[in-house]
C-alpha cells in the first residue's frame, strides 16, 4: 500500500494553501511573494511550476492566499496583497502570469469564491465578526455582505465552501496563524449564505502538541479516485514557515467526517483503476474512441471542447444499452438519449463556451448524474456500467484527460482517535497496543451489540436517555473492522480511571496548568483557594482537558481563556458552575455558591455522567450526550490569582442504597465499607 505522512511538503513556505483541480492534475498555489505553483498528479508528489504574478503586478507586497476558479476558459485569481483590499486577477493558464483586471475591491482578506449548480457565484472572506458572504454578478462584481452564521468569538478567517448531495459544507479558521491553536471549524447549511450550522464535535482539527501543530486555513478537493474528497491545510513551524498537510473527508448530511489531523503514515489517496492524462490538450477530427470499459457503478470523467462551427458534439457510451451524451450549440442544451431517442434534455449556463475544454464528470450506477465543471447539469434512469466511452463531434474537437473508477473504491482507513459515520462498516487504524472505548452517539438501537473484526462485543454501559452506549476491547497495533448501527461513532483509547497528583500556587490572572497524564475517567477531589478577584472572576478545575493554548500570537492568555477542548468546574462571587469548551463556552449547570474565596469538592467523571460532590453529597449532575472521552486534569483561573490548589485521586462513597463502601480505582468495583469486609 503506498502511503504518505504529513507534512506532505515542507520547506516552502506552504501558507493558506489552495489547490485547483483542473484537467485531471493538481495545481497548488499558497502565500508567498509571487505565489508559487506546484503541480502534482496524486496530491501527494508535487511538481514546483515557478511564479504564477509577475514581480510588478505588486511590488514589494506579498499576495495573501490566493484562490483561483475556472471559468469557460480563463483563470481567475482573487488575492490580496499584505492584506491591503483584494484583486482579481486572469490568466489562460494555471500556472500564469496572472494580471490584475480590477483595482483595489477592498474587503478585508482570504476571498474564496463558490460556483453554485444553478451558474451562480457567492463569494465569502475574513472578518472580526465571523465569515461574511456575497452573491456575484460576474467574476468581478460583488453584492452586498451578510454574515453566515460562522464564528470563532474573534477575528474568523480561512472560509471554503463545498457542496455534497445538496447540503453546503463550510470550513473556516482562527484566530491566529501564529497561535499553536490555530484551528478548523466545519459548519452545515441549507442554502450558500446560510445560516450555516456549526459542528457540536467543532474544532474538526486541532492540535496543540507534537511537532505538527497550528493547523488551519483550509480547502476542499475531489481526490484523483473521483469519489473521495481530500482536505488540504498547512501547519506552523517554529522559524514561522508553514508547511502542507492532507487528509481526506466524508461528507454525510449533517456534518463533514475529517480522518484527521495525523502525522503519522496514511494510506495514499487512490489512483483511479483507468487514467489518461493528456496534459496539453489533443485534436481530433469527427470520433475518438477511449481504451475503455466502464466499472458496473462508479465514476468517469472526460474533457473535450468543441471546434469552431461545431453544432453537435458529445460522447457516446457502447455497450447493451447505447447511451448518447450530447451537447448542442445551437440549442444550448446538453442531452442524454438511448436507442429510443431522447431520455433527458437540461439547458446549459448561458454564457457557455463550447469552444473552452469542460469537465464532463459522470457518476453511475443507481442512475447517471451529469457533472460539467463541477456542477449538477442533469440526471438520467439510464446506467453505464460495461460501457466503452467514445467522444464524436461533426468536425474537429479537442480532447483532455480522463479517468474512471469503481464505486467500489478502496476503504478508506480511520485514524484512532476519530468520529466517523457509523451507520455503515468502517476500517480503523490503531498505532499502539491497549484498551480501547468506542462509543455509538445518537444511535437508533441503543444497547446493541456491535462488531469488532467480525466479533460480537457487547455495551460496557447503555445511556438509553441520552441514545448512547459504551463499548470497550482490547485492540492490536493494526487495522480494525466495526459494524455499528449509530449516527456517529467515536473510538479513542482508554486512559483509565484516576488523576494526576497536581498543585499549584499564586498562578493566574488567566492561566492554565494541568498535569502530565491524560486519563478517561477520573475521581478527583480539588481543593483551591483564590484572591485578587477581578470582575466576572472564575477560578476551578479542568478535566478530561486537551488541545491547551493561548490567544493572539500565542501569549495572549485572556484571549485564550477558553482555548482548550474539555470540562471546567468552577466557582465564581455567588455560582458554582459546569461548563464544556470546544475553543468556546457551553454552560452545563450551575448552582448558587456562598462558600467565599475557597471550595473544596469532588468531581467523578464516568462514562458521560459528570458529577459534583460536596461534603459526600450530589450537589450538581450532568449526562453529556455527546461526551469528551479523556484528556489531562488541572486548574483554570480567570481574572483571579489561584493561591493555592491541590488535585488529587479519591475513592468516592457508594451511595447507602448500592451496599455503601466506595470504589478500587485500579479495578472499578466497590470496596464493601469495613464492617462488611472479612479476613
């Protein structure tokens, strides 16, 4: 199996990458004084093709994160230079010279632009509100701004936009490029300018420790298997360079599945089973008949351009039922017809050029969907499976690349940890020896037994309230099968039960310090005690905390107060509260507070139940439908000074109804209390 690892390139300076997809290559374009090209025919080996902006199309400026759509023909780049306004700018070529053909437009940074199926264009950028979005006249007209709906509580950059079976998948990044929590947020909408609906398992890549960390600015591509779709985004370096990563992504209705962020070796993306690249377009006269027979279900996709005074052209698919795609000049039209005649005719955009090479991109099997450029032309009852593929025109034409691959492509392999969609069997990748916890979220037969490697596993715990369930097994370093019949699976590792022996003393005003281990579970008993209180002062306990980092350029700790994924457990002037952060603040549950400056409390974590003890008493609980798994334990202060604070592992007290006791942490199982116990 071939594989990759990222960074898949480095040494570039790989900044806000964006990769293009045209004529069956790849073409990459990032931050940098005359925005480098580089080619690849994989996604993963890339071919540098030099400087696609002349040095005086912007003296003394570097381009920042350049995009660019095809459209009938030309290439336009949206840029904008040290981040002073935007530009577009035209070329006939992928690789340049690209030249301005608009003055400054203005509009903050990082423009991304969206073709929708109906030929209409959106375009949306950075700003300190969210992402704000637009509707285009034309590639170089611009209406007036809405947010959408995509936020991360400060400056919100890095948007894309990528539509799948009608639901429109939004990525978007912040807050800092120079932040080790750099990260990428997914979001859902019905409709290009949203609302878009946020992610509840949001940063959908993150990641604050290792070497491979500051992830962000991202774009979304078809693979070269023509089914499978690759996120792209760079990591940050120490020197301040950014280097390139992938991974690929599974869309479903309501959410975007990243197998990421790994740094680890990853199989490949796949090759499609039929290729011919024709780099440098090729004439042909009258037909042209392609080395070919289509797989029973799957995709194909060619590229042809008609010749002058052309009035029909297409291609034609052999095989037990002829099928007829067929475009007409005179008529605008493209068609699908079968020995009988016609099955289906749509109208093509009004502005398209026969005479530019198109993507003509169909996907079979449960019936045909029609692809040109990109976007949802028309749909057929017709199949295609067993088929050769022709092209044929009444005179001269222009042939590109092509390609096809079965649907039944190559598994795609889960990295641990991960969400994946669990409604259908996936293949998942362990690294290290151990225990392991899956868990099946939203799930439709809660309490099922599931399958791992073909073997009947049945649930740890059921949360029938909360349509989840636990299961736990011991795995080998290598690759897995699992049968779940869930909405949405998590597997992690299992830490164990227990906590770090932490203390601190005279940390804040904003700080966070945690211990060295990461556990699942936990009973930790806290102790703290605070002074110095500002306005809205919060001074308590992380646990099951991860992805710790701080605001700005990094140092900026009262920015960063909320950047970490995790539980926080909290007292305040008159509250004791529970709050969950995904880089945010979700709060949980409170209760009045009057114990002053210091608490002293009980904190068991188990499963997705969190509760609260005071003085052996339940004071506040919490059931977590979509629980974090694990992470380190430790304290957080906010507008405060922690004077002092002791974490420390507990046996916590079984309730007198249970038989009483309380519980072995290395066994889980309840102790009797000691007039029960003998020998």
């Amino acid at each position: 199996m071939n594989t990759y690892c990222n960074p898949i390139k480095r040494h570039g300076d790989f900044a806000d990458p964006f990769v293009l997809r045209y004529n069956g290559k790849y073409y990459l374009y990032a931050t940098n004084p005359d925005v480098r090209c580089w080619s690849s025919d994989d996604l993963v080996n890339w071919k540098p093709e030099g400087a696609t902006v002349p040095e005086e199309e912007f003296p003394g400026l570097v381009p920042f994160a350049p995009e660019v759509v095809r459209w009938n023909g030309a290439f336009y780049m949206y840029t904008s230079p040290h981040g002073f306004g935007h530009y577009v700018l035209k070329s006939d070529s992928p690789t340049g010279p690209f030249r301005k053909i608009t003055g400054n437009i203005g509009r903050s940074i990082d423009f991304s632009v969206f073709i929708d199926d109906d030929g209409r264009w959106y375009a949306y950028r950075a700003d300190d509100r969210g992402i704000v979005g637009c509707k285009m006249d034309s590639p170089t007209e611009f209406g007036e701004e809405v947010l959408i709906g995509a936020y991360l509580h400060g400056w919100t950059e890095g948007p894309f936009v990528v539509k799948k079976d009608g639901k429109y998948h939004l990525t978007y990044t912040g807050n800092h490029f120079l932040s080790k929590g750099y990260r990428i947020n997914a979001a859902v909408s019905d409709s290009p300018l949203g609302p878009y609906r946020d992610d509840p398992y949001n940063p959908v890549i993150v990641c604050t420790e290792g070497n491979v960390v500051g992830l962000g600015h991202s774009c979304t591509v078809l693979g070269p298997d023509l089914h499978t779709h690759y996120i792209v985004y760079h990591n940050l370096n120490p020197d301040k360079t950014r280097d390139l990563n992938i991974d690929p992504v599974v869309f479903t209705q309501e959410r975007a599945y990243i197998l990421g962020p790994t740094a680890t070796p990853r199989p490949a993306p796949a090759l499609p089973q039929w290729r011919r690249l024709r780099p440098v377009p090729q004439s042909v006269h009258r037909a042209f008949a392609e080395d070919v027979t289509l797989p029973g279900a799957g995709a194909a996709e060619f590229h042809m351009a008609a010749g002058e005074g052309i009035a029909r052209y297409g291609i034609s698919f052999t095989g037990a039922d002829d099928i007829r795609l067929e475009l007409d000049r005179a008529e605008n039209t493209i068609s699908v017809k079968n020995r009988l005649g016609l099955v289906v005719r749509e109208k093509l955009l009004k502005d398209y050029d026969h005479e530019a090479l198109h993507c003509i991109r169909v996907e079979y099997g449960g019936g045909l969907s029609v692809y040109m450029d990109n976007l949802l032309r028309l749909k057929a009852n017709v199949s295609l499976g067993g088929c050769g593929a022709s092209y044929y025109a009444d005179g001269q034409f222009t042939i590109g690349s092509a390609a096809a691959h079965s649907a039944d492509k190559e598994t795609l392999h889960y990295p641990v940890p991960c969400l994946a969609p669990g409604s259908r069997e996936i293949c998942f990748d362990v690294t290290t020896r151990g225990t392991y916890q899956l868990l099946a979220l939203e799930c439709k037969a809660c309490g099922e037994a599931i399958r791992v490697d073909g073997n009947v596993l049945p649930p740890d715990c059921v949360d029938r309230e909360s349509d989840l369930a636990f299961y736990r097994c011991d795995l080998t370093a290598d690759s897995h099968t699992l049968q779940m019949n869930a909405e949405t699976v998590a597997i992690a590792p299992y830490y164990g039960s227990g906590c770090d022996a932490v203390s601190v003393r005279n940390i804040g005003p904003y700080d966070k310090v945690c211990g060295r281990e990461k556990w699942s579970n936990g009973n930790i008993s806290a102790d703290l005690t605070v002074a110095d209180c500002g306005e809205g002062w919060q001074a308590g306990v992380i646990f099951r905390a991860e992805h710790l980092a701080d605001g700005g350029e990094g140092g900026d700790k009262r920015l960063g107060t909320n950047f970490f994924v995790g539980y926080r457990v909290c007292i305040s002037e008159d509250r004791l509260q529970l709050w969950k952060h995904r880089y945010d603040e979700t709060l949980l549950g409170e209760i009045p507070y009057d114990g002053g400056s210091h608490v002293s409390l009980q904190i068991i974590a188990a499963g997705n139940m969190i509760s609260l003890r005071m003085n052996g008493k339940v004071i506040l609980e919490y059931r977590d439908r979509r629980p974090i798994l694990y992470g380190y334990v430790g304290f957080h202060a906010r507008n405060c000074i922690i004077t002092s604070g002791t974490i420390a592992p507990f046996r916590p007290a079984v309730p007198e109804e249970n038989g009483g006791g309380s519980y072995d942490e290395s066994t889980e199982k309840r102790i009797p209390p000691p007039e029960f116990q003998t020998g």
